[in-house]
C-alpha cells in the first residue's frame, strides 16, 4: 500500500518539530517546513478550500477526518513556535 495519508504525515511533522525543538539540528526543522508545503500542495482543495485524507498516484482523495484536522492544526501550531512564522499560526 503506497498511499499517504494526512493525519499520520501531520504526526511525522509534529515529531520533526519536536526534534528541533529538543535537538537544534535545523535539519529537522528544514524538513518539517518541506513537509508541510507538500501537505498543502497535495491535501488540500482550494476549489471546494477542503483537506483530503488520502493521497495517491497524483490525486487526493476522501474528506479529512476529524483526528487528520486536529493533528494537521497540532502540526501548524509546532511549526509557528519553531520558526516564528505567523502565518503557520492563522493556517491552524
């Protein structure tokens, strides 16, 4: 199954944060901002302004469930304390 999903890459970018956070090895905070550009890129829907669960073969799929937005927004909020980036703050 080669299909990504978007709660489970938030958690993935809330772990890298958290590592930065911890570590200060920017290379886990390059990766975290690199990641969450690939999650707006690819999961969300600006026509119907919707997040995707899943993402395959070039496509997104499936409404996002609750626990995709609350890790999505986790995500947004790690990211805002890491870079001080404001605009991370109003996504979540």
């Amino acid at each position: 199954d080669d299909k990504q999903l978007l709660g489970w890459n938030a958690l993935m970018n809330i772990a890298f944060s958290q590592a930065y956070a911890a570590l200060g090895d920017e290379a886990y905070k390059e990766i975290a901002i690199r990641n969450m550009s690939f999650l707006e890129d690819k999961f969300y829907d600006p026509l119907t302004q919707t997040w995707k669960h899943t993402y395959k073969a070039g496509k997104a799929m499936i409404p996002a469930f609750l626990d995709d937005l609350a890790y999505l927004i986790q995500a947004y909020i790690f990211l805002q304390e890491i870079t001080g980036e404001g605009s991370y703050l109003l996504k979540a």
